[in-house]
C-alpha cells in the first residue's frame, strides 16, 4: 500500500512540476521583442522605440502621431491586460471575459452606456483628435495582431484579447470617470436618502461646513448653529458594521519662483488611487516636432491613451487632484413622467444575459423605494471627454497652458501649472456642465435646467497669489462665494490640504526634497484631538486600561510604522463613526443606497454628539455615554485582536496594521504565484487625513516633483514596473525606491533596449 501511495505522490509530483514548466515556458514566449526591427505600413517615417534600466519608454519620432503610433506598441507590449481591463470596465463587458459572477459589476457599469456614448464623443472630436486616436489605435492593433502567444492572464482563462478601437480609448477615460467621480453620483443619492428618511435638518447637521477649510483665497464658511436632531430609529437590528470606505484624493501643490534658489517654479504631485499590479501609470518620454517645436514630453502615461497625463514639456509642469466640483443632479420624477426601456444584452460564455434599462428625457432612471430618479452626470454628455490635453506639449508658459486648460475634457481636476519663468497658478481643468444652480440632493422636474448640454467655460483662475503658493488635496479650492455656482460633490475634510498649507509656509525657500518631505508627512495632527478624548475616557478607568494608557502616552503623534497608539486612536474613531451613524447608513443601505460618501464630512457632526451627548444618539442597550464609549473600545481592540491573531497590544503596530500590499488582480485565484505576482508588502507609514495618504491597497500611485528647465534634479517615483508580465526585468524595477521613500529620476536613464519602427515600403 505505501509502495503505490510513494509512486502516486511522486506522479502528482511529476505532474505539477510538468505543468509549472510549461506554465513558464508559455509565459517566455509572451513576452514582448523589446529589440531589433519592425515594419509598419502607417508610420511616416522611422521611430524608435528604446527601454531605459527600468523599462522606461523612451519615444523618438517624426511627428505627434506617429508618436502616438509608436506608444500604441509600447502600451500593447507590456500592458495590454490591463488595457482590456480599463476599457472593459466601463463598458460593462468584464463578464464575457471573467464569468457571471461580475454581472451585477457589469450591470452597474451599463446603466451608463458608456460603450455607445463612446461612439458619440469619437464622432463629434475633430480631424486632428481622432487622427491622433486611430494612429495609436494602429500600434496597439499590431502588436495584438503578431501576438505568437497572448499574455499569461489571457492563457489562464482561455480568451483571446479583442482587437482595440479609438472609441477602446475614451472608454479608458470613461473607467476614470468612474474611478473620480462615481462617488459624486453616489453621494448625492445618500444626501437625497437622509433628507426623505430623516429630515432636511437631518441632512443640514450631517453635512456642516469643516473647520478645516483651507481655500487658496482662505475664504471660511461660517459655521452654523445647527441643533442636534432627534435620532427615531432605536432597534437592536438597526445596527450594521459599515467599513470606513477609501478616501479617494490626491494632493498637489506649487510654489513661485520667488520661493526657489533657480527662479523656477517647482510643482508636486501625488495622485492617490487603489495600487495594484501593474500600477496605473507608465513612464514615458515622447520626442517629436509639432507645428515646428521640438517637443519633449515626460512623465506618466494611461495604457490606452495616447499623450502624457502629468508631466513636463521642459518649459511647464503640470499635476492634477479631483476637484469636486459639483457635476451631478439627480432628478425626481414624479409618477406620470413617460420614460422608456432599453435592453442591454451582456455576453457570458457564448450565451447572452439581458438587462433592461429604464430610460427618461433627463437620462438613466433608478427606482428607490418606489420613487425614480433620473441621473444627469457630466459623464453621459459629449463633452465629457476629447484629447485635448495632448495639446500640452507645446506650452512655454503658465499662460499658454492654461489655455489649453480651458479647452480639456476630462474629469473636473485640480489643474497646478508651473513655469520655468517663475510663476505658478490654478484652475478647474476638465468637464464642468454649464448649469448654473447645483444642490446637495434631488432637484424636481421643473428645476431641471437644460443648459447642462453644455461645458462651462467661464472657470476661475488663480495665478501668482501673494502669498506665492498653491495647494490642493480634493477639499474646497474654490472661494465661499463662488460655492453658490460649482457646489459640493464630495469635497474632502481639508484636514490633508490644511496640513501642506502649514508646512508650506514654514520655510522661504524649497527644492525637490523638500517638497518630498512635505508628500511624506504622517503627523498626525487630524488625529490629535482624538487622542486626547481616548486618553481622558481610558484614564477614568486607571486600573483596568493601564498598559493601554501607556500606549497612548507614547503613541509618537504620526501614523508611523512603530505606533500602537496611533493604531488603538485611528481604528477607535472608525468604530464611534460606524456606532453613531449606522442606524442612518442602514436604513440608507436597505433600500440600496451606498452611504459611504457621507463619511468624508462627518467630523463637525461627530464632535457635536460627542460633547452633547444626546440620549436620542445613544445606541440600545448602553446605559450611559461614558459606557458606550469605553465599550466601543473594547470592542475596537477585540476586532483588531482577531484580526490580527494575537492578544498583545505590542503586535498590533501601525505598519503591520496598515501593511501596504500591492497586489496582481489574479494572484488570489493563483496563490502558488502570489509571491512571484505581488511586490513586496510594506510596513504601514501613513494614513488618510495627513498628506502621506496610504492604505492597504491604496495611497499615492505616483510621487512627482520638479522645476520647469531644470529637470536632472525632478523626481517620479512610481509604487511598481513598467511592464505587466511578470517574467519581464521591469515587472517591478522601481518599487525598492517607492518602497523605502527614495528618489526615482524623472528622466530616463541609460538606453537598455531599442526597437526600431519602420515604414513599410
């Protein structure tokens, strides 16, 4: 019996190691020919194609679109999964590719036919756009067309990739759409809930202006002298467990030349996006002419766009943060408003599933609670998107970009721009709609006004202020009073863009490491007041929380990777939030409505019930707010306990709590790879509500500094490598430096690889 049982273990044996060696043999031969020659009937003239020492695309060609030709076979080459996955994502189309169990995924993402408005924005682009489109198109399509062998995600789950359109790609801007402002859409449908659940004065108490408004003119909104409302929901079942949900941001900020030893202005920028494998951006410089300049564009691409998103040209700079702009209205019919059903038809393993979608004058209608609202959102507008931030690559000055600024259609962004002269300046750059009054909640029929048909125009600018600096972190930029005209879709706290505008004026003079500092900031100034409310509440109970007061005393005031008070202090305040206001996100959540944006302005409410101490706010069965409390602490520390597999405070460490973990979307179906698929993980160093913004899966996906004509000192340091193959030398070049907070250079170094591109014929 244990002779066949040894010659079966040795047969498994066998068998794995047989498949593992195929499995790589397989992957060697997907990847990309980095070198040598190729031949193309759609460039004008030859190009190359060269990979420095970590797999930067370095771009040499005759003109812009033969530039965008060429990026489309460097963005094919190494990302083309991804690519797949972006344009899927919007389209509703990942369950053809992946299985049923993404079609409530694919759902959601159809209730906004993004695949047809896509056919809408590429018809209405003008010659020069759509040229730049299908030459990119071109690249892409023939390095799918030669793939002997298609990336291993596509080997794994037996399909082919698709061959890639121009409309591919402005559904590539649509899936950021839904990445920067899908929450917008979300939050005023739970301010539109609270207000029919609760009351307006429900709504007005939740929503209170933060006291750590920070506006580039620092203009405040008064606080209000709002009372605190009676809370009616007071059952045991009212309570559920809400996880705090990201708190999706970025930060960038500028200074003047008067405040650099060069005379140049300096820009960074940190853009703060889920992190995965391969990270969303790719570095890439493009040299080319146009319109007789000698362009030279580096910085950060999107595989499937042609262009540079953030970057520099040489003689400007330029970063982005969603702005927040309030872009969204969603409109209440009333019950005899005719309205129409569309069949939408998704595609899974050659059968077809049907998804019928209401329709109405205003757009897409979504029933709550027996009640429709229709959505008008920026997004579903032709003027959503167009390529006109390639235009950038032409500018020599702050003036001439923020022109082009004016003409951009993306999602509404934080647009800072720095010149090698010395100035610097602001404004909302992307797809704002021209109506004029935006609300926090539904608006009937009646207030629905039609000019949102059209982009705004008419956008502030601030250039140059006194006081030569600029921030923005996602909270209010704009003044008090021009809130009346842009509104609030989400703006975040403030506390973030508060603390860079402190550490900004602590010095006179700056340079790309101390604008890096600033990005690494993890003081935990947000934070502080909560740790003193801790402090005081354990200290009424010495005996029992001894060692947990010790903690506390000694909690370094930063989310560093060695705190266990900033651990004990962070998750308690989440579990006060969660306590508090589930009652409210459960009643939203029971007829389907997402609360997780309403947590962004929570604070001021927060503070209000905790020094009032309203016994209406009391959840069942505590006795006292002290008890309540004391117990939302235990329960806190017992959470992390089980979590985290142990029973001493000492483990319990804010790196190990907030390990950063950079994963491959298919390492959790394969986890025999994972090791080889995911970066290393590392130890937690920062948090939301600080300028160091990291979270398990998220935190800044680039960190960008640099002086307009002075860059062999700018900085891009970017959380993974250039490629998506996990075989290729650049799958994770770059990561070390992100890892342990060094200096990646913006330009690229010495020339590893070149593929020469030449016209056929």
């Amino acid at each position: 019996m244990m002779h066949w049982i040894k010659w079966l273990s040795i047969g498994f044996i066998s068998i794995i190691l047989a498949l593992a060696v195929t499995l790589v043999v397989v992957m060697r031969s997907s990847l990309p020919d980095l070198g040598g020659a190729l031949d193309s009937p759609h460039l004008s003239a030859v190009s190359t194609l060269s990979r420095d020492t970590l797999g930067q695309a370095i771009i040499n060609a005759k003109n812009r679109t033969d530039a965008a030709f060429t990026l489309g076979i460097a963005h094919a080459q190494d990302r083309l999964t991804q690519m797949d996955l972006q344009r899927r994502v919007a389209a509703g189309e990942l369950a053809e590719w992946l299985g049923e169990k993404l079609i409530d995924v694919d759902k959601r993402a159809r209730f906004h036919q993004f695949r047809k408005r896509a056919d809408v924005v590429y018809r209405e682009l003008d010659s020069e756009q759509k040229a730049l489109l299908e030459a990119y198109t071109r690249g892409v399509n023939q390095v799918i067309d030669e793939l002997s062998v298609p990336p291993f995600e596509y080997v794994l789950t037996g399909f082919s990739p698709a061959r890639w359109t121009p409309q591919d790609s402005i559904l590539v801007v649509f899936s950021m759409y839904m990445d920067l402002q899908l929450g917008q859409v979300e939050l005023d449908m739970a301010r539109t809930g609270v207000a029919r659940y609760f009351g307006q004065p429900m709504l007005e108490f939740l929503t209170q202006p933060s006291p750590y408004q920070s506006a580039l003119d620092v203009s405040v909104i008064p606080p209000k002298d709002i009372s605190i409302p009676e809370l009616n929901i007071q059952t045991a079942d009212a309570h559920q467990t809400f996880e705090e949900p990201l708190d999706i941001g970025s930060n960038n900020w500028a200074v003047t030349g008067t405040l650099t030893r060069t005379g140049s202005a300096m820009l960074a920028n940190d853009m703060h996006l889920g992190l995965r494998v391969p990270i969303i951006w790719y570095r890439t410089q493009l040299n080319y002419i146009h319109e007789s300049h000698d362009v030279q564009l580096t910085g950060v691409s999107l595989p499937g766009l042609p262009g540079i998103v953030v970057g520099t040209n040489g003689f400007i700079a330029w970063g982005f943060t969603n702005s927040n702009l309030d872009n969204v209205d969603w409109i209440a019919l009333s019950e005899s408003t005719k309205t129409h059903t569309i069949i939408e038809k998704i595609s899974i393993d050659n059968d077809e599933y049907e998804y019928k979608l209401e329709m109405s004058e205003f757009g897409p209608v979504r029933t709550v609670d027996n009640k429709r609202y229709a959505l008008s959102w920026v997004a579903h507008y032709p003027y959503a998107v167009n390529l006109r931030i390639a235009d950038l690559d032409t500018p020599q000055s702050v003036d001439d970009a923020l022109e082009v600024a004016g003409t951009m259609a993306i999602p509404a962004q934080n647009f800072v721009v720095v010149d090698g002269q010395g100035n610097a300046a602001w404004t909302p750059g992307g797809a704002v709609t021209a109506r004029s009054t935006p609300t926090l909640r539904a608006i009937a029929e009646a207030k629905w006004d039609d000019s949102w048909g059209q982009n705004e125009r008419d956008l502030p600018i601030i250039k140059n202020p006194p006081k030569n600096r600029i921030w923005t972190a996602n909270s209010r930029v704009i003044s008090a009073e021009q809130m009346s005209r842009f509104g609030d879709g989400g703006y975040a706290l403030g506390a973030r863009a508060k603390q860079i505008e402190q550490r900004l004026h602590e010095k006179q003079q700056f340079n790309e490491q101390d604008f890096y500092a600033i990005q690494l900031d993890n003081k935990a100034q947000f934070l502080t007041p909560w740790h003193q409310h801790l402090l005081a509440l354990l200290q009424s109970k010495q005996d029992k929380y001894h060692e947990d007061i010790e903690t506390l005393e000694n909690w370094q005031a930063c989310a560093c990777e060695s705190s266990v008070g900033y651990t004990l202090v962070r998750r308690y305040r989440s579990s006060i939030v969660d306590a508090l206001f589930s009652p409210i996100f459960s009643k939203l959540t029971e007829n389907e409505i997402d609360p997780a944006q309403l947590y962004r302005q929570l604070e001021p409410a927060l503070w209000q019930l905790l020094e009032q101490q309203p016994k209406s706010w009391l959840p069942v069965g505590q006795s006292s707010w002290q008890s309540f409390l004391l117990s939302r602490y235990d329960i806190t520390k017992d959470k992390l306990f089980k979590k985290h597999g142990t029973r001493s405070l000492m483990d319990l460490t804010w790196g190990k709590v907030n390990t950063l973990r950079v994963a491959h979307p298919f390492a959790k179906q394969m986890p025999f790879m994972a090791k080889y698929l995911n970066m290393d993980e590392v130890a937690g160093y920062g948090d939301s509500y600080m300028p160091a913004v990291q979270l398990p899966t998220f935190g800044a996906s680039q960190r960008f500094f640099v002086q307009p004509k002075h860059l062999e000192k700018a900085i891009m340091t970017i959380p993974g490598g250039q490629s998506g193959h996990p075989l290729s030398p650049f799958y994770k070049t770059g990561f070390d430096d992100y890892a342990n907070q060094r200096s990646t250079p913006l330009l690229p170094g010495p020339v590893e690889h070149t593929l020469t591109l030449k016209p056929a014929g």
